[in-house]
C-alpha cells in the first residue's frame, strides 16, 4: 500500500487552495490553515472585492458615455444624471459576493476531504506545523509544507490608517457614502484601479504620483494614454509628486507632500505597496530563506531553500497575480508529490490593470525591447480605426504587438481597451504557443469585433526583415 503523504499548507488564498486540490486530487492527506477565512486577501479584501466595485464603476462609465450614441433622457439630460451611486448598497453586494465565493471556496475544499483549519501556522522544523486555534495549539505531521501567507497593505508611520478617513485599500469598503474627494497616494496598480473607479462613481479624486506618469511598470504608451483619459474626465493627478504624510483635521486628511504643499480631501486612500507576511512564521529556523524584503526565495518549481518546504503567492514576490500564485501552488504540489511537471514561466504570464480603459500584457514588454534586454519588432494599431470600437464610442486605446525579427514568432503584446483583460487570451495563446505573425494575421476574426485589430496587427508585421528596426 502506499504510504499516505501528509500536506500542510499554511494560507488560504489562491497559492494555498489551489495546492489543496491538487495535493488531494494526487493522494495526499491535506491540511489547510487560514486565519481569516477560506480564500484568503484575494477573495475577501482584494481581488473579488475590488473588481466587483471596479464593475459597478464600469456601468457608470458606459453611461457617462451614453450621449455619444445618441441615448437620452427626455429633454437634453444625459442618460448618467439619473443614476446616483448608493456606496452603502455597492459595499454591501461586494462583501456579501466575497463571503459567497469564499463559502463556494471552502465547500469545494471538504468536499474533496482537506481538513480546514481556521487560526494560524508556524513551522516546527521542516516535519511539523503548528497550528495555532481558539482552543489551542496541534502540532501537525508534515511531508510537505507550504507557505502561501500572501502579503498586508505597507503603512507609512506618518499616515497610520484610521478605518474611517485615512484608509489601506482593505478598509475602502468599509465606507458608506461616496468621498466627496478622495486622495489616492500612490499610482501604481492598486492606486490607479481605485481612483479610477472612485472617479467613475463620482468622488472627485486627487492622485498623488512620485512619478512623471501613472502606473510607471507599465507599457509606457499604455500608461499614457490611461493618464490621458484620467485627466480628460476631470480627475487630478499631481505627477512627481511624493507623499510624506497624513493626518486627519476634524472632517478631513490633509495630505503633506514632499515639496511643502498639502493637498486636503475628505478621505485618503494609501497605496504604498506590500509588506509579506512572513515574520513570525518559524521560516529561518527553519532554514528557510527570505530576501532582505522578507519575500520567501522559491525557485521555478516553488521550492524553498529547505527540504520538503515549498511556498507560493505574493509572499514570494514573484509576480503579484492570483492567477501565478494558484499556479505556483500547483507546481509545488505537481512537483512534491511526484506527478508531471514544467518549471514556472513568467514569459506566458497574461496580466491586466482594470482601469478604464484596461491595460493587458503578456510577454515580452516594450521596456525590454527599448533596453535591449529583447530583439523584437513591433507594430502599434490603435483601436479608434477599428470599425467596432466606433460603433461602441471607444476612443482611446490601441494593440501592439511584438515579434521575433526573423522567425516572426510572438513574443509578446499589450491591449488598451475596454475589455482588455478578456481580448489578451489570443496574444497569450500565441506567446504560450510560439506562434507566428502570420499565423494570428491567417486566423478568423468575427467583423465587426475588437479583436480584428489583433489580427491586423499581426498582418502589418507580416514579412519584416531582420533589417528593420521596431516601429509603430
């Protein structure tokens, strides 16, 4: 008989109950510890929440823009000045989906027989967890153990969040009226995609940036036109400007800027990135090594600098994507328990900023190709020429593409659009598969449809030479 394999998975997010499934689907007897509640950060306070407000944000949006298609109420009024945004309602459906799928989450778990247990979990060694309850402590057997314990919200010391008027993006759905403004310090994802949807339901917003533009790790011509249509609807962005506090003064922030000016609101949102949550987990006595960050070090296939310890999701730093964390998880399970496996390519990582309009990536970036670090030529087609973007009123936004100069194989893409993160999967396919210019450029695209731009792209990179340089 084979000996049964017991698996501690210490965090419940995508990293931990992906692994779950699959430790229990090969054999393993699986034992998951989560402190908040099944799902993890990215089902109760991040990623479902967030993109629930960000889609109620987006029918406000289409709305805004209902006139240009001829739709008004009777008389001029625009179709939006009908509407208004109850926040208490908004907040209150994106807490009840988030505990809807967090209870779908934990259901799927029993079902398939990992043993849920709600407290916390340090390793003893690398053979034993300890879990800590309300009713105690259990030291538990471990074979296999990995860490998926995700990360916090970083905190400055002078701009502590309150939970009322200085806020971490956990505590934003707390609110229940809309911010008559809101400052949004820091515009990098996070700071951007609430700010976006902020504005779009109506708080006028303030964008506290430290660099020249927002979202600066991303496609360059991306992040411009984002910060075009940003300030075209009326949203404030203070470029290289760097916050160095916040304090609350009766029924308002006043946000202190590096360069002496202040900048006041009636809520403030802090978006200054991520701390992991590794300390007090055991991980160096364990010989478990963590970078001067404190983000767990894994290799391609998620393993630790320690025997039989492996570690998935954000608190390894890897790529801050649900969608790598539950694949990391995967791999180490797959790898661990001895079943087929491919080390992790962040190459044929598809990822998306919802913003409005969305950015989506995949591949090879233009900062590489700009550096050399990539030889690619490429080929920009923006989406105001695309015959469905004009029938929806689509403005702004474009496709590029990159290639190998002479084979012509994918190597990359970016979408800027409406529904980026649903028409990236062709360029993702191509990258995954190596495919060529040609092959995307002979594929059927429906006409009208965004994705025809794909497909065009890829037919103006059709026969380059390797003489020719990138171009646009």
């Amino acid at each position: 008989m084979r000996p049964v394999t017991d698996v501690v998975i210490i965090g419940g997010g995508p990293g931990g109950y992906e692994a779950a499934l699959v430790a229990g689907q090969l054999g393993g007897n699986v034992t998951l510890i989560e402190r908040r509640g099944v799902g993890g950060s990215a089902v109760l306070t991040d990623v479902v929440p967030s993109k629930t407000l960000i889609a109620t944000a987006e029918v406000m949006t289409t709305l805004r823009g209902a006139h240009e298609l001829g739709l008004r109420l009777d008389g001029e009024r625009h179709l939006d000045e009908a509407f208004s945004v109850d926040l208490a309602a908004v907040n209150d459906r994106v807490l009840k989906l988030a505990a809807a799928q967090s209870s779908d989450i934990g259901g799927r778990l029993e079902a398939e027989g990992v043993r849920l247990i709600e407290g916390t979990g340090r390793l003893d060694g690398t053979e034993h967890v300890i879990a800590g309850t309300a009713d105690g402590t259990e030291r538990l057997p471990a074979d296999i153990i990995l860490i998926a314990t995700g990360t916090t919200p970083r905190e400055l010391p002078t701009a502590q969040p309150d939970g009322e008027r200085i806020l971490t993006w956990t505590q934003l759905y707390n609110l229940r009226e809309l911010p008559e403004r809101l400052i949004v310090v820091g515009s990098g994802v996070t700071g951007a995609e609430f700010a976006s949807a902020y504005h779009a339901l109506g708080a006028d917003v303030v964008l506290v940036s430290s660099r020249h533009q927002v979202l600066p790790g991303e496609d360059d011509d991306a992040a411009r036109v984002v910060q075009q249509v940003f300030e075209r609807s009326g949203m404030t962005i203070l470029s290289k400007s760097r916050a160095q506090a916040a304090r609350v003064v009766g029924d308002e922030v006043v946000v202190e800027l590096a360069d002496g000016r202040t900048v006041t609101g009636s809520h403030c949102l802090m978006a200054v990135g991520s701390i992991p949550n590794t300390s007090g987990l055991g991980l160096a006595e364990a010989g478990v090594r963590c970078n001067d960050a404190g983000y767990v070090t894994v290799d391609k296939v998620s393993r630790t600098t320690a025997r039989g310890v492996y570690a998935a999701g954000d608190c390894t730093g890897v790529f801050a994507l649900a969608s790598v964390a539950a694949m990391q998880g995967r791999i180490a399970m797959w790898h661990s328990l001895g079943d087929a496996v491919g080390p992790l390519d962040l190459r044929t990582v598809a990822a998306n900023v919802f913003t409005a309009p969305e950015i989506a990536t995949v591949g090879v970036s233009q900062a590489e190709v700009a550096s050399g670090l990539a030889n690619a030529h490429a080929v920009m087609l923006p989406l105001n020429t695309n015959a469905r973007a004009k029938m929806r009123g689509i403005n702004d936004g474009f496709v590029k593409i990159f290639c190998l100069p002479t084979t012509g194989i994918v190597i990359g893409g970016v979408v800027v659009a409406p529904i980026a993160s649903e028409l990236i999967e062709g360029l993702s396919l191509a990258v995954r598969e190596k495919l060529t210019v040609d092959q995307v450029a002979q594929s059927f695209t429906v006409y009208p449809s965004l994705t025809g731009s794909i497909a065009e792209a890829a037919r103006r990179l059709h026969g380059r030479s390797a003489a020719q340089a990138v171009s646009y």
